[in-house]
C-alpha cells in the first residue's frame, strides 16, 4: 500500500477513464493527488472519493492546452505541499474522421489538447521537479502512437509525437543531458473500456447498424488474449513508473494492448 508513499502526483485529465483509474490507485498507494481536469463536477467527486477512502487529495482546474492554468497548478501544487514528484499527462481527446475530411481547426484540437498539453506539463513539471530531488514523468500515449491506423490521423500523429517528445525530454532530464533527476516515459494503451472507446463502438454502432455486442467483440478479437482492457491495468503501469520501483528506467515506453501491436 505503500508504492508511492508521500510522493506528490499532478494527474491530468483525472475525473474519468483512465485518469481516474491512476488517481484512486495512486493515492491507494500512498500518493498525495492533485485530480485535475476541465470538468469539475466530476474531479471534485473523485477528489472526495479519495479523501473518504483514507487518501489526501485535492481538485485543480486545468485546461491543458492553456500555460497559464498549467503555470497556476504548479504553483498550487509548490504552495501546498513543497514539492512536485510525479506528474501524469493523461489528457486527451480524439477525432474519428477521414484525413480529406478533417478541417484544419479539428486538427489543431486534437493536437492542442494530446501534445501541447504533454509539452506543456512537461515544461512546467521539469522546472519544479529539479528544484527537489528529481521526479517521474509519464506520458500517456496510445498504440496509435506505434502503429498507423485509419479515420484518425490527427489523434495518431499526436499520439506518435507523444511518444518520440517522451524521449527527447527524458535525455534533457538526464545525467547525460542537463542531470535534473527526472525520468520521463511513454505508456500506450491498446483498446481499454473507458467512455471514449465506448463512444467510439457507439458511433459504429451508429454508422453500420452493428448491434453492440457486435461491435465491441470486434476490438475485442484485434487483441491476442481475446478481450477489451480496464482501466486499471494501464493505472498499474503508471503507478510503477510513478514509484522508485522503476529508477532506472527512463526514455521508455511500456506497451499495455492484449498483444494487437505483436502482430
């Protein structure tokens, strides 16, 4: 129970799907957890949750496309409790959508939110962090960040540049780059059921008139082991590169999809 005990965690998109899954694992853990997102309703109950379950944690509000917000929780999370140890870029949204039909302002969303908000973090995280003894910073990514696939160039190519930013940053971070003390990794997430992926078997279901039993049994069967993942299973990935568990690993990315990417 004590993975990540008395560290500090900034989780972003946190009050549902996967980031909600890392926030209550984390704190189970031992964490103190800043649960930010841009809806508030939902991040002030998982908050709550936590706090009721034994846990400390607080809501922020943060848009992770906007620096002043980002600047503004780091300086919270400073104030409060002295220091910055792990921080989580979860965030992210996604566009279904053939490339000739993408308009270059749903680009640029999918973009903002799923890499700028990933540099950001990541920029703002860096300056905290090696004020103290280093830190952990993970970048949730996606398969897509590996592996092409279709209707969703603007989500795989931000995906993908998560994935290769990870790595640049986590040389900057290093004894071989400016010795910060800070690790920084990717983690890619296959097909797990969260509400975006059922939005996206909805909107098939939709589209082809697929029953939805249909529909989810067909990403089930693009996964070796034969099923959809949960949540918590990515959570246990961020909670081992949050911990000292992982102290040397760094500039890496840990691939959590039933196997669809081994084909």
């Amino acid at each position: 129970m004590d993975r990540v005990k008395d560290k500090v965690a900034v989780i972003t998109g946190a009050a549902g799907g996967l980031g909600k899954a890392q926030a209550l694992l984390l704190a189970k853990e031992g964490a103190k957890v800043i649960v930010t997102d841009i809806h508030e309703t939902d991040g002030l109950e998982i908050a709550e949750d936590i706090r009721r379950k034994g846990g400390e944690a607080v809501y922020a509000n943060l848009d992770v496309t906007k620096e002043a917000h980002w600047e503004d929780v780091i300086e919270k999370t400073l104030s409060e409790y002295g220091r910055l140890d792990i921080l989580v870029n979860n965030a992210g949204v996604i566009l279904t959508k053939p490339i000739e039909e993408t308009t270059l302002e749903e680009w640029r969303w999918v973009i903002s939110v799923n890499l700028d908000g990933v540099f950001l973090g990541t920029k703002h995280a860096m300056g905290a962090m090696k004020k103290g003894k280093g830190g952990s910073i993970i970048n949730v990514s996606s398969v897509a960040g590996i592996v092409g696939m279709p209707n969703s160039s603007s989500y795989v190519a931000s995906k993908g540049g998560v994935r290769l930013f990870s790595k640049a940053a986590a040389i900057e971070c290093s004894k071989a780059g400016r010795d910060y003390h800070i690790r920084v990794n990717s983690v890619h997430p296959g097909f797990i059921l969260t509400p975006m992926l059922e939005d996206i078997i909805q909107a098939d279901v939709k589209k082809t008139g697929k029953k939805y039993e249909e529909a989810k049994k067909l990403r089930e069967d693009w996964t070796l082991v034969g099923r959809l993942g949960d949540a918590e299973e990515v959570a246990y990935a961020v909670l081992y590169l949050a911990s000292d568990e992982s102290k040397f690993v760094t500039g890496a990315e840990i691939v959590i999809d039933g196997g669809f990417t081994a084909r």
